[in-house]
C-alpha cells in the first residue's frame, strides 16, 4: 500500500510558515517602548542636542535611544555612587533594582523616591504626567528580561490598562530641623469662582537667611502657590500688614487696586503649580532672605463646582548656615505681557530676554494658562544659539527644569521665548491674572 505524505507535509509546512509569520508581525519589546511610551512621553524634552540631552547623558531621540540607555551609566552622581545603570541588563529583581530609569519612572513609589535619594531629581516624566499602569508594567517585564533590543518579552496587552497613579491625600508636612514653616489656610473658595489673594508673612528674621531646600503641600483646586520678597525701596505704603488676606478681586470680580499695586513691588522668590514640590538648589547655592523682610504668599485657587472649595498651603524654607553659602542663587521671571490672541486663532509669540551680564542658569519653570498649547525656551547667541533648554505642553503643571552644572550665558546672550496658544473662544485674549486671560512668563534662578 502506497502512502502519500505530500499533502500532510504541505500542510504542516503551511501552519509552521503561518505561525512564523505571526511572530514576526509582533514588533519587539523595545521598538514598542520606544515608539509608544517614550517618544510621546519623553524624546521631546530628551532630543539629540539639547541642554537637557546634555546634562543628563539621555538621548531617547532616534536610532541611538536603546545605545544611550542599555548598560550605560547615568551622569546623575548620587545614582551612580549607589551602583545604577539607566537600564541595567542584569535580569530579574536585581536588574530593576539596578535600573536608574525604574527609579525615576515608579510613582506609586513616590515615597521612597523623595525621601531615600533627594539627590536623584525630579520623576519623570515632570509635572506629574506620571506613565500609565500598563506602561509601567510593560517597561518593567522589559528589565527583568534583561532589557533586549529584540524579541518579544512583554505582553502588549498590558498597554490596555490605562490607570495612573493617583498621588497620597493632602497632609501637613513636617516642619523642618533647620529653618521654618509657613501655613496659608484653610480658607474657602466660593463656588464658580476664581480666588487669588497674597498674604504678607513676618519671618521674624533679625539677620539674613539662606534657604537651599524649599518643600510645598498643597490642597487639590491650586492654579499656583508662589513667594514673593518686596524691593528694598518699596514705598512704606506699599508694604502690606502682616497675616491679613488681600485678595486680588472682590466677589464681583473687580480688582482691587491697593493689592495690584503692592504687586509692583514684588521679587519672585519660590512657587510651583504642582501640588507637592520638594526642590533642593545644589550644593552651596542658596537664596537669601534679607533681614526684617517677610514673604508675600500668594495662592491662587480655580474652584469652576457648584460648592465651596478649601484651599490650604504649607510651605517649609530650610536653611544653612551663610558659612556653607559659595553662591546667592538670584531668582527672574522673564514675563511679557504684550499679548494679543485673535478669537478662534491659534498664535505664536516670540520674545528674547537678552542677559546685562554673565549668567550661570540653574532652574527654568514656565507659566501660562488654559489655552497655551507649547512653551519653548531657546538660548539666543553664542555657539548655543537656537538650542532648545525648556519644552512643554501642559499648562497646569509645567515641568521644572533644574541644570547642574549651570547653563552659562555671556553678557548680550539670552533666551528666547516661544509659546503657542489655541484662542478657542469668539473674543479676543490679552494679558491677565484670570485663567480665562493668558500669560507667558519664564520663571527660575541663576548666579
């Protein structure tokens, strides 16, 4: 009895070659983490080129991401001193406790984060843009798999799952060993109501202070918590009372003129839009609180529900002795407030702030509001000219951009604002203290 094989075989070899072109229709691990987490998420801060490329030794633009991040070491020096690569190849629990990357990326270990390794910087990616949970699980399957360049290691249905992390409840921070605590609040917010108000704080300070670590908690509803000094030759008339709210408008909405002109006397000294911000300058680098000067605390809550919103703020200013003091961090805010946006356009406006003297740079941070689409910040002159140090796209909470060492700019240098807004509505908008206004300022700190 003759056998045939052929059609048996012809069809093993069909399934054999079907199932091999299945496999090879799923792309590799690191080409999905490439494409969908970390250029949408972070190439666009991490670019070839860039100051921020630059201080941190992370390009994740290109072809080169998987070479700059694999088995390299990380410029961060607390990090390397503790034995970390940015991605280590070792596989398992070891190889993610390696992983200098986990460390940065892990919110639901925020705890850990911020009060083991103060000297790591901020999570990525900034202003509380955390990954998702199934990005994070996708990324961390990668690690324990010894982070290949090819092959498929991770389920790509671990990307469905789309929760992030929800940071811990408001709670009152400790108060400092060294230093001091502020409290704003509580204090209500009428409902369909945007409240903003200063409140000028007496320090009590019979000499100078240097502070080098400044940690804010904040209710949820903030727009922004910032600090202010007055100039030394503020007007006496100007100079508010201590612990009495000023609000900038009244229950109508009006403005109220004494409070706006106090304002022109004000020098940023410290502030976020985060909820949380624990911020340490480097060391020997401080801010100074001149003596018998208080601070203007000013809040600014958005409540657009139906009932009475809190607002609360805590603020520690941790000092150091003026002997441990190399620099006096001096702070800027690089604001222009010529801006018209036309009804229903969307507008890019442009500013250079070009620097009387040398500078070294240490902290950038932006500020605008609800219709700002992109803030970009170039340094103008010299052999850095055009290069992107500052980029985002969130308004509410714009990341904070710390550059160790300092970016340097040489007298007649500066830097260059760029910001996108999206006037959705049928009027024009102009320059204004309202969220339903806009605003472009540059804040941060230099030397």
């Amino acid at each position: 009895m003759k056998i045939n094989f052929l059609p048996k075989l012809s069809l093993l070899f069909l399934f054999l070659f079907a199932c091999e072109e299945s496999a090879e229709q799923k792309s590799a691990t690191w080409d999905v983490i490439q494409k969908t987490i970390l250029e949408p998420n972070c190439a666009s801060c991490h670019v070839a080129g860039s100051a921020i490329e630059r201080q941190s030794g992370l390009s994740l633009s290109g072809d080169y991401a998987y070479q700059s991040m694999v088995g390299e070491l990380p410029k961060n020096e607390s990090a390397r001193k503790d034995g970390l690569y940015i991605v280590s190849t070792e596989k398992g629990m070891k190889g993610l406790a390696q992983s200098f990357l986990w460390e940065k990326i892990n919110a639901y270990d925020q705890e850990h984060f911020l009060a083991d390794h103060p000297d790591y910087g901020q999570l990525m990616p900034p202003g509380g843009n955390f990954l998702t949970d199934g990005e994070l699980q996708f990324i961390r399957s990668w690690i324990e798999s010894g982070a290949p360049e090819t092959g498929v290691v991770s389920n790509e249905s671990l990307l469905q799952n789309t929760n992030t992390y929800a940071p811990r409840p408001f709670s009152k921070l400790d108060p400092p060993l060294e230093g001091m605590q502020l409290h704003l609040g509580p204090f209500e917010v009428q409902p369909n109501f945007e409240r903003e108000f200063f409140q000028y704080t007496n320090l009590k300070n019979i000499e100078d202070l240097y502070v080098n670590r400044i940690e804010i908690e904040m209710r949820s509803g903030s727009h922004h918590f910032l600090l202010y000094t007055f100039d030394n030759d503020t007007p006496n008339e100007a100079i508010p009372s201590y612990d009495q709210p000023r609000d900038l408008r009244d229950s109508r909405g009006v403005l109220n003129l004494p409070t706006l002109y106090s304002m022109q006397f004000h020098n940023f000294f410290g502030g976020t839009q985060w909820p949380r911000l624990d911020y340490r300058l480097p060391d020997g680098v401080a801010l100074k609180i001149p003596k018998n000067f208080g601070l203007d605390q000013n809040s600014h809550y958005v409540n657009r529900t139906d009932s009475i919103m809190i607002g609360e703020v805590y603020t520690n200013l941790h000092t150091i002795p003026k002997s441990s003091v190399s620099h006096v961090a001096q702070l800027f805010d690089l604001n222009n407030q010529d801006l018209y946006l036309p009804a229903k356009k969307v507008t890019t406006i442009e500013k250079t702030f070009n620097m009387q003297e040398k500078r070294h740079v240490g902290q950038v941070f932006s500020h605008a509001h609800e219709k700002m689409k992109e803030f970009i910040v170039e340094i103008s002159g010299g052999s850095r000219d055009g290069e992107v140090i500052y980029w985002t796209n969130d308004w509410e909470h714009p990341p904070i951009i710390n550059f160790d060492p300092p970016i340097i700019l040489e007298e007649g240098q500066g830097l260059t604002l760029k910001a996108t807004y999206d006037n959705w509505t049928s009027r024009p908008v102009t320059f204004g203290f309202k969220s339903t206004d806009e605003m472009m300022i540059l804040f941060g700190w230099y030397y």
